[in-house]
C-alpha cells in the first residue's frame, strides 16, 4: 500500500506526487534525504505539501524537487502557510532555485536538425529524466531575437493541450534562447515515409482527429498556426498526434485583420492566399487539414507544386477552376484573371482517394472549399459523421487529457 514504505521510513523520506496524461493521481518516484533536519510530516501532510507547491508554481508533476528547496519551503511553511499568493517575483525566483532557465539543468544527447535560425537537440532534464527537444535560437546583437522565436514563446506558454506540444523551459543566455519542448520520437512526415507512405486507415482516422482536436482549441483562442504541414506534426510511439513549430502563428484579434500572405508552405497554402488574400482567419489552416487528409490516406502529396501559378494548377486541374458560383468575386481577381488558367471541371475526389470511405470523402471536400465562408471549420470537423466510429466519449475530454481510440492503435500498413 502507499502507506508502507513512509512507515518504513518515516524520518527521511519525502513523495513526490505524479500525475498521468488522464488526470489521475499516482504516488511516483519517492527520494530519501536523511541529512535535512525537518520536522517530520505525516504522510498525508508531505503529500499535500508537494501537491500545494507544484499547483502554486504551476509546476510538471513529475518534477523532482531538489532537498535543498524542500528544506527552504518547510522551513517558511513554519512561520507562514503557503496560503498567500505567489508575486511573480517570488515564483520566477522559486523555480530558479529548482533549475528553471538553466541550461546545466539539461544534458544534451544529440543534433536533430538544424534550420536558418534555430538547431534542435534532443536532450535529457536532470530535474525529471524525461528526454526533452532542445530547441536553441541564434541571437544575432544588433537584431536580438527572431520574430518567429517570439511569437513561438509568446503563444505556446499560453497553451496547455494533449494534442499541442508542451513548452517546458525558457532559457536566455547572450548568443542564443533555448526553448525546451517535451520530446516526441517522430512527425507524421517520418511516420508516412516509415511504413511505405501507406498507413493504415484507422491510423488515419486517429491522427485527424488529433489533428482536429489540437487545431480547434487554437482557434477557440483566435490563434491561427499558418504552417501546418506533416512536418510539424509530431507522433510518439503511443500513437499520440501533437501541433508544432508556432513559429509562423498569430494571434488574430479581429477576423478582418491583414496579415502577410508569405507564411505557409507551399503544397498545404490555400488559394485564397496563393492569389494574395490578405484578410484571412482561421479558413486558412483548414485548407492544409484537408491536404494532409489525403497525404496520409493515398501516401502523396496532394498538390505538390514549385510555384505559386504550378500550384494554383494543380488545385485547378483537380478541383475544378472557380467561377462566381464556387468562389464569390473570384472574377475580380485581377491575379486570376491574369493567370488565363483553362476551365478545368471538378474531378471525383474517390478515384483519386480510393481508400477513403464516403464520410471521409465528405469531410475532405469539405475542407477544400473555395470559399472560405463556407469552408468546414475545425469544430464542426470534429463533429463529422467520419469520427463516430471512435466511439461517443471522444468529445467530453478535457483539454489536458489525451485522446485514447477505444481499440489498440495498430501502428502499421493494412
């Protein structure tokens, strides 16, 4: 029982309180200190010390409270109960003490990647030995840091989801920002070329929900990714599907607001942007939901073009040219119209996704719609006929708990 070993060593031993995925509690990794001279605690007062301690400072539940932090807060817990308001000055310099922003509290065990800005390690936390991505920025003295890193820090902080990566750390030094990420051993671009680029359809369906999931709470808070590709979706071995790289997300506070159009990867970039729409919302990252839909069920791209008129092309030879009846005031376009693109007709999407079933096929052309008034949103998406086989319980999640397809994920080709 959880008692026994705190009666066994009652005088030096102190818990450490976990927490898992689904929100239920587990007493995990316990440390015995028999040098710190404490007043002992009841086993159930030690619990809801550390519990209070890791609430308050908002802290992982599985991180391992150095001794000498544990003996600081006892000995203030005395004279004064943790019942007060933590100012942020009190908190930044309490998880300092833990090891926050430090970056001895990581041990790097390898390269990743590296980008024009940024190079990605995979690392190991001292305070937890979870494996974490390292994530280190390139400060440059007479620009300071990246805009992109900025708005990847400023928006991921805010954001707590099963199905978004976890920002873990922020570590600022002179010469580089590091921004520690939970670690996950694969992206669905690696995922697709590992099994032959021919998943399997069940997986398929389990990764857009995920997908749906992690997107809708985004744009709940009026948060738009603008770079969703396969490469920034990342996939552990459990089969759990996470939003990464918010590198080139904005918050939008006004629908109508102007944005710059240069911001998604080509193959997944809607046409309402590839013809210069400035004014866009949340439409535009569902365009690339319903590109990736296809990738994973035919193992392709789906519009793979070099340039912005080969793509247009692509979109049009397939999905038909827009006139006024699909696409309101596409005959104003003056970029359009200069294109001079021949008038193509819409081609059943099934002979060109076989293995999607009819509900699938509903749902991608739903996502693929000109008009980005009529165009599926993410929530409605979730609510498609096409995700009922994965049971009913599947919309009453919290935001924190993460998705668990009621049989086993059979990770492989059919």
């Amino acid at each position: 029982s959880l008692k026994q070993p705190f009666e066994r060593q009652q005088d030096c031993m102190f818990f450490a309180h976990g927490q898992n995925n689904c929100g239920s509690a587990a007493v995990s990794n316990h440390y015995f200190y028999p040098h710190l001279e404490m007043r002992t605690y009841s086993f159930y007062e030690s619990l809801l010390f550390l519990q209070d301690v890791s609430k308050r400072m908002s802290l992982p539940m599985d991180i391992r409270l150095p001794p000498e932090f544990l003996k600081k807060l006892q000995m203030e817990n005395e004279n004064s109960p943790l019942c007060k308001p933590l100012s942020r000055m009190s908190r930044r310099a309490s998880l300092s003490d833990i090891g926050f922003g430090k970056l001895e509290t990581y041990v790097k065990l390898g390269k990743l990647g590296e980008g024009t800005y940024a190079t990605v390690f995979k690392g190991r936390s001292k305070l937890t030995e979870n494996l974490v991505a390292l994530k280190e920025i390139r400060l440059e003295h007479d620009e300071g840091a990246p805009c992109t890193a900025i708005r990847e820090v400023s928006l991921l902080k805010n954001l707590k989801h099963a199905n978004i990566v976890t920002l873990h750390d922020i570590i600022h030094t002179d010469r580089c920002l590091t921004l520690v990420f939970e670690y996950l051993d694969s992206d669905l671009k690696q995922y697709l070329d590992n099994c032959g680029n021919l998943m399997s359809m069940h997986n398929v369906k389990i990764f857009m929900f995920q997908l749906l999931r992690g997107l809708s709470y985004c744009h709940k808070r009026k948060i738009l990714h603008r770079d969703l590709k396969p490469q920034n979706l990342l996939i552990n071995d459990k089969g759990e599907l996470k939003l990464a790289d918010f590198g080139l997300a904005r918050a939008k506070s006004v629908p109508t607001k102007t944005y710059s159009n240069e911001v998604v990867t080509l193959w997944y970039r809607p046409p309402d942007v590839l013809l210069g729409s400035t004014e866009y919302s949340t439409p535009i990252d569902m365009w690339g939901v319903g590109c990736i839909l296809y990738e994973m069920a035919t193992g392709r791209p789906m519009f793979p073009g070099a340039t912005v008129k080969e793509e247009l092309h692509l979109i049009f030879r397939l999905m038909g040219t827009p006139a006024e009846e699909t696409w309101p005031g596409i005959s104003s376009n003056e970029e359009f119209m200069s294109y001079l693109f021949p008038q193509y007709r819409p081609q059943a999407l099934i002979n060109h996704v076989p293995r999607l079933d009819p509900e699938g096929i509903d749902l991608l052309s739903a996502l693929l719609l000109y008009d980005t008034r009529s165009r599926l949103s993410s929530e409605t998406a979730l609510r498609h006929p096409y995700f009922l086989s994965l049971g009913d319980n599947i919309h009453n999640l919290a935001d924190i708990v993460q998705f668990q397809p009621e049989t086993e994920i059979p990770f492989g080709v059919e």
